[in-house]
C-alpha cells in the first residue's frame, strides 16, 4: 500500500478515492464503492497486502 487517503471518522461519497496500491511498479487507485463514514483503517502505507485483506470499513 502506498497511501491511504482518508482518516478515520471522514465522509466519502461513492467514487471517492480511498486507497492507493502499487502493484508490478503501477500505482492503482482504489475508490469506495458507496458513500459512508469511515469506521476503520486496517493497513497503513508501506504495509503488504494480500488478497481478500479488509483495508477500510465504510459504515
């Protein structure tokens, strides 16, 4: 994980960028797919992550 975009308690609306990844030296953008607030952040940047990892909880 290279950044993570938002804080815990933030607003997002759908399409908000949440996340970014890099993977094979591309960068990938990672948006949240519904509006919310922002209940939890499971990685930090520089972190690993593995598919099927929880990133961020949107309540």
């Amino acid at each position: 994980m290279v950044k993570v975009a938002v804080a815990v308690g933030d607003q997002v609306a759908p399409g908000s960028p949440v996340i970014v990844l890099e993977a094979m030296k591309m960068e990938n953008e990672l948006a949240a797919e519904r509006g919310g607030t922002v209940a939890a952040i499971h990685k930090s940047a520089g972190q690993a992550v593995d598919t099927g990892d929880l990133l961020v909880e949107i309540a």
